[in-house]
C-alpha cells in the first residue's frame, strides 16, 4: 500500500509531489486511534480493579490498628488547604494510579488528533490538528514525570520535549486541495516523531506499573480461591453423607420421595458452591497468566512501526497492520481478564 508520485504545478514551478490517497494512512491511523481507546479502556478496568483491593486493604489494616488512621489538614484553626485521612502516609483511599490515567489519557488525546490529522477535510482542520500536538506530547511528558515523583523514580521529559513545543508543521493555505494530501502526510510525520521521543519511555512506565502492582490483585484472587474452595468443601460433606443413606433399589416410593427432598436442597447448595468455586478458579488463573504489561511494550512498538511507515518514500502499513491485530487481541485479552477477576472479588449482589 504505497503513495504513486505525480507532477504538480505550484506557482509555476514544477513539483513532485507523493499523491498518496487519503485512505492510504487513514485506516492505519484510525485503528490506532482505536487501538489506544481500547487500551485506555482496559487499564482503566484494572486500575479500578487495583485501587478497590488496595482500599478495601486500608480499610482491613485499620480495623486491626485504628491508631494507623490520621486525619490530615482537617484543623479550620490552621488553615488547610485540604481535608484528607491517610493511613501510613497515604491516602485511606488510593489515588496512586491517577496519574497513570492521565498518561493513557494523553494518549488518547494524541491518537485522536492523529486521526483528526488523516481525515481532515479543509486545510484549516489539518493546521488545528497539527498544531494541538505539542500540546499532547508536552501533557504525556507532564504525567509521566508527575507519576515519576510519586513513585520515588527520577524523569524529566517535560524537559525533553521543551525544545519542541512549536506547531507540528507549517500547514501552507492554498487552493489546490491535492496538496492538502501531501501535507496530512508531512504533518503525520511531524506529530509521530515528537510523540516518539516519549513515547516508549512513557509505556516503559506504564508497563512497570501493571508489573509492579500485579501482587495485589493475585494476593487477593488466591484467598478469594481459599475462601470458595473452603465453601465447597463444606458444602461437599452434607451431601455424601446423605448419599450413604439412599434408599435402596426397590424401595417405596414414599421412602424414594422423601430422600429426594432431603437431598436436593443440599445438592443445590453444592452446585452453587461449585460454580463459586470455578468462578475463583478461573479468576486466580486470570490473575496469575495475565499480563498487563504487555498492552505497553507492544503498543510502544506499535508506535515505532507506525513512525517508520509513515518515514517511508512510499508509506507501506502492511506490518503495522499485523501488529495492529496483535495489539487488538492483547488489549481484548485484558480486558477479559480484568472482567473475570474483578467479577470474582466484587461479585453484582
């Protein structure tokens, strides 16, 4: 899928210029901007599913302890600027992925541009497009090192990316709308190779985040797994005892009704807890062969392959496309799981 060159007369001069369709790179460029949305939205689940154990954890830990609870700035005699109660430093309720959501937010932001770039229809929507995407790779650089701080580790892209904070690229006003074509080509260029200067940096954090925090889902998938295993077992006793006493073969239908009205209650509470069971099963196994990093480090690679294509003479997506369906299975299987293990430790009463 490459661009086919045409001669092009701009102010009298003779031009060679890439006529690469509009649906060249829109389709590329779309499906990333999906791809990342998808992503977004299953960390987002995760995250969910991380700050609800980690609360309900701070929760524990203070009933146990009650003298681990402090209020914080909630003196009016003093002045505060804010009202918080921690336990051990930090917040009763976690907020230690907040700025993870910004980063994947910045991302978002930065696709959709992308794609407000491949599918602008007048030279003014291009010049909009391309010009708000310092504005993107600047607010990424911001989140990753505000997320940096908090987690003790030392960056300074905001520092990094200063240097090119001035509009993508210079998108020239003029009449001839197949220019416009070449010039959503340059100002992809542009965008990708700001953003790919952070970017893989940034889902290198983001990767170590999913890593890091995965004990505290699995730890508490394992006594969910205890917990419903311990269920079934109870629940398992009734019901072979009462099977020792089952009527014999050629009993009275009176005596066949009656054990199978003793029976049925207790076999309904083992399907039950059978199906509880598996539930855990299924969540702990999620738990333990997820990987949630790895929606990062492919969608860092995802990128590079989406900057080299563009870097092309002539723009081929087809492995971009590969690893577009890669990514999509690897995003879907996260999600799948966040689903299934948070099913499990928050069950819909």
């Amino acid at each position: 899928m490459g661009c086919v060159f045409r001669w092009t007369v701009v102010a009298t001069a003779l031009v060679l210029l890439p006529a690469c369709s509009t649906t060249d790179f829109a389709k590329p460029i779309g499906d990333f901007a999906t791809a990342t949305n998808d992503a977004s939205t299953a960390f987002s689940g995760y995250a969910d599913t991380l700050e609800k154990l980690k609360q309900q954890k701070n929760l524990s830990d203070v009933a146990d302890t009650p003298s681990l609870l402090q209020p914080v700035g909630c003196d009016l005699t003093a002045r505060p600027s804010r009202c918080e109660l921690q336990i051990a430093g930090q917040p009763l309720k976690p907020k230690f992925l907040v700025h993870t959501r910004q980063i994947m937010a910045a991302i978002v932001t930065y696709s959709k541009n992308l794609q407000a770039i491949a599918t602008a229809d007048d030279v003014a929507k291009l010049k909009t497009a391309s010009d708000a995407i310092p504005a993107d790779v600047n607010g990424l650089a911001k989140a990753v090192d505000a997320f940096s701080k908090q987690v003790g580790r030392s960056t300074n892209l905001a520092g990094q990316v200063a240097a090119i904070s001035s509009p993508a690229g210079e998108i020239i006003t003029i009449a001839l709308t197949k220019i416009a074509e070449y010039e959503k080509l340059q100002a992809l260029r542009g965008a990708t190779e700001r953003m790919n200067t952070i970017f893989a940096d940034s889902m290198a954090l983001m990767s170590f985040v999913a890593v890091s925090n995965q004990g505290i889902a699995n730890r508490a998938l394992s006594r969910n797994f205890e917990t419903a295993k311990e269920a079934y077992a109870a629940a398992v006793g009734p019901v072979v005892a009462k099977l020792k006493e089952k009527p014999k073969p050629g009993a009275s239908p009176e005596e066949q009704l009656a054990f199978k009205k003793q029976i049925e209650p207790l076999q309904n509470n083992l399907r039950a807890a059978l199906e509880k069971y598996e539930a855990a099963a299924e969540a702990f196994n999620a738990g333990l062969t997820a990987k949630p990093e790895a929606v990062f480090t492919k969608l860092a690679d995802l990128h590079a392959n989406l900057v080299d294509a563009l870097e092309m003479p002539n723009p081929d997506f087809q492995t971009v496309f590969k690893k577009l369906q890669d990514f999509a299975a690897t995003a879907a299987t996260l999600a799948t799981d966040v689903k299934k293990i948070d099913d499990a430790l928050h069950p819909k009463t």
